[in-house]
C-alpha cells in the first residue's frame, strides 16, 4: 500500500517527536527496481531511476554514465512508482529541448523513459539526468503524453469511486492541527488539496468528498479517506485539523 510522500513524512514526525529520523520511507523495500525517486546528491536534489533495490540501500539511474550505488532507501523520495505514470509521446533517441537557468535552452538526446520522466543527456551544456517529460519539447511540442479532450476542452477525470463529488466549493482554505502545534496542513482550492508537512515538500490531490469524508486522489497511489467530524474539523491518521483561513 502506498500512501503520499507527505503522509508519510509527516507520521514519521510525529512519531518521532524531534524530527530525530528524516527518513521518506518507513521501510527497507519500499523502493523497487523502476521507481523514480529523488535524493540528494551533494547538497542538490537530484532525480534517478531504481535500477535495484534490496538491503536497505538502492542503486540509482542518475544520467548517462553515472549510476550511484548503495544508497540508503531512508534517503529515497518516491515520486513515481513503477509502471504507472503517462507514456511520453518523444521517443527514444530524439532531440529534445528543456529550459535551464538563466533563460538559457538545454539541447540534447531522449536516452530513456518512464511514464512521466525523462532521461535527457545533454553532456555539450553539462546536464545529463531525469527531469518530467513536461519540460522537455520536441520541435516545439512537450513530450508529455496530451491531456484527452472532450468536446474541444480538456475531460475532467471522474471520482475514485462511485457516489463522490468534488470538493470545490464545498472545502476552501486552510486547515491546520487543532492543538496549534506544527504538522500535517491542507490547503483546499479549488477541486484540489495540497498537503504540506514536517520533512516533504508540498504535494496537490484531486479532492473529493462524500458519506461524511473526504477523498484524496492521485493517480498511481492508494486513496487518502478523511473523516469529517460534526464539527467541521477533520479527522485524520495524523490528528485533527481545523479551518485556520479561507
């Protein structure tokens, strides 16, 4: 079962009180081989690829040439499982763009996908490594795979499960842990919900709600239920949160 990177940085905060253990998995195998993960590398958060995983440590795809061995799962964000995620409509050996610092364009060659990742190398400008399909372009169009449509605009995905509507409208603002300590926050806007905590960086859901709960949605991980108390606040597996603003 797998739950939000934020979830579950968040538990692990809790439980440890003090944030003494920054671990982003709470186990050893909970990366496998094709995972997209991201670590960090010399003080830079970088973007690799599982290319095995046992032990508690992970071998990581990180550009042309350059696989990095042994690294602790503890260390590990997973950012895409294995086997889910959009295929890229650029292929395999095509030249590819993507924006770099200072307004600048990186050129190089499409080496490998996965789902919504890219593997561009671009030794010429320095840059050999996984980035999201989205911000690379293909004589102008973005490889990411296109987004269906429905009568000339883009199809909005239908509920996780039967009997749900979106929370637009119905959940606005920001909510926060009741006791005023720090913690898991949501900010509802919209039809979506982005959950920050404690270890994490912040992650958005399509938002859902019905039969006294909330639904949290995100394609290729398991559903996040929360209970709505009488009271408004909600109830979840890291404590309740109230509406701190709109």
């Amino acid at each position: 079962m797998r739950y939000s990177s934020v979830v579950l940085a968040a538990w692990v905060a809790a439980i440890l009180a003090a944030g003494a253990g920054q671990s982003r998995l709470l186990a050893q195998g909970a990366v496998g081989v094709g995972d997209i993960v991201q670590t960090n590398v010399l003080g830079q958060m970088v973007i690799g690829e599982v290319v095995r995983a046992g032990g508690g440590t992970a071998d990581l795809n990180l550009g042309q040439n350059n696989v990095s061995r042994l690294v602790q799962v503890q260390g590990l964000k997973v950012l895409q499982k294995a086997g889910s995620g959009a295929k890229s409509v650029c292929a395999v050996g095509d030249t590819v763009q993507m924006a770099y610092i200072a307004n600048t364009v990186m050129t190089g060659r499409l080496m490998k996908t996965n789902g919504d990742y890219c593997e561009m190398d671009s030794s010429g400008s320095g840059f050999t490594g996984w980035s999201k399909c989205s911000e690379m372009k293909r004589a102008g169009t973005a490889c990411a795979a296109p987004v269906a449509v429905a009568g000339g605009r883009a199809a909005a995905a239908g509920p996780p499960k039967p009997g749900l509507v979106s929370c637009a409208g119905k959940f606005e603002g920001r909510y926060a842990p009741s006791s005023g300590l720090p913690g898991l926050t949501i900010v509802f806007r919209s039809g979506k919900a982005t959950l920050s905590g404690p270890l994490s960086d912040d992650e958005t859901f399509d938002c859902w709600t019905g039969g006294g709960k909330i639904v949290l949605h995100k394609q290729g991980q398991d559903d996040l239920p929360i209970d709505i108390n009488d009271d408004g606040t909600l109830d979840t597996p890291l404590g309740e949160l109230k509406k701190k603003s709109s």
